[in-house]
C-alpha cells in the first residue's frame, strides 16, 4: 500500500513503474478475470431470473388462498346474516297476536 501511496503523492519513478507494470499486465490480466467473471455473472444471472420465476409463482399460489379464505369468510358471513333475519322475523312473528 505504501508503494500506491507514495507513487500517488508525487513520487514520478514510482508512479511510472506502476503505470507501466499495469499497462503490460491489463492486457494478461483482463481476459483472465473476463474468462473468470463472465460464468460467474451468467449463473448469478441465471439464478436470479429462478428465483424471479418461483416468487411469481409463490405469490400466485398466497393470493389463490387468501381469495378463497375471504370467499369463506363472505358465504359464512352471509349465512350468519340471513340466520339472523330468519330468527328475527320467527320472533316478530309469533311475539305479533
């Protein structure tokens, strides 16, 4: 670090010798980490369209559910609803001379 540190501070041979070293080894080292990184990046790619792809269908299947509990919910509601007319109207009925 004290080699980058003092080729940045002014130093011009230092600064030049990793000028130079970088220029002969961008052209080895770029397509090594190329070759490294490009199947690296296709599966995280790759992994994260799955991952896409079975949320969507995740979601589907909670919002299938959760349509089907409030349907339930709705008919239980209204059954409970139409219970209590009927009692109310029995009582109505027999309570009237």
């Amino acid at each position: 670090m004290a080699l980058l540190e003092d080729g940045l501070k002014g130093n011009l041979v230092t600064g030049l010798a990793v000028g130079i070293g970088a220029a002969i080894l961008a052209p080895v080292v770029i397509p090594l980490f190329a070759n490294i990184a490009k199947p690296l990046a296709k599966a995280a790619i790759k992994g994260g369209m799955q991952m896409y792809e079975r949320g969507k269908e995740v979601f589907a299947e909670v919002a299938e559910i959760t349509e089907d509990i409030v349907a339930e919910a709705k008919a239980e509601l209204s059954e409970s609803t139409a219970a209590a007319a009927a009692t109310a109207q029995a009582k109505v009925e027999s309570a009237a001379p």
